[in-house]
C-alpha cells in the first residue's frame, strides 16, 4: 500500500491526486505498525498507529487549505505551475 502511494505520488502532478497518495502512505505505514504490533505481541503498534492516524488527519487539514489557496491563486492544480515559487 506505501509502494502504490508513492509510485501515484512519483508520477501524478494534479495535487489532489499526489495528497491522497500521501494519506495513502500514511494508511500503509498504520497497517504495517499494527502487523508488527500483532506479531510481537505488544500493543506498542497499535498505539504509534493511533498517533499516525493523528498526524495523518492534521495534515490533511493543512494540505486542503493550502490546496484551496494555490487553487485561488493560479486557478489550476497541476504541480508544475507551482515549480517557482516567487513573493
């Protein structure tokens, strides 16, 4: 599930796109804590998934407000246009 976000991430230029592959590798890494939890016994996995779900929420809240914001400023979401950022 990583491999496939970052290989959408890698190669799409629409932002939309490249922040869902980005929760995509969050949801990846959060089963991948939870298996290693499971198989060691331990319920460390599941709480460091707890806290990846928490971060992974808030920064889905930044990147659709920036998204939102260069939308407004250029009108177009390919991630090409945003290759020089000038003030």
């Amino acid at each position: 599930m990583f491999v496939i976000g970052l290989i959408g991430f890698m190669t799409r230029r629409n932002l939309i796109v490249m922040f869902l592959c980005t929760e995509l590798m969050f949801q990846g890494v959060a089963i991948n804590l939870i298996a290693f939890g499971r198989y060691h016994q331990n319920l460390a996995g599941q709480a460091f998934t707890v806290f990846v779900l928490v971060i992974a929420a808030a920064e889905a809240s930044l990147a659709l407000g920036l998204v939102v914001l260069l939308f407004r400023q250029k009108n177009t979401l390919d991630a090409d246009a945003w290759r020089e950022l000038r003030g």
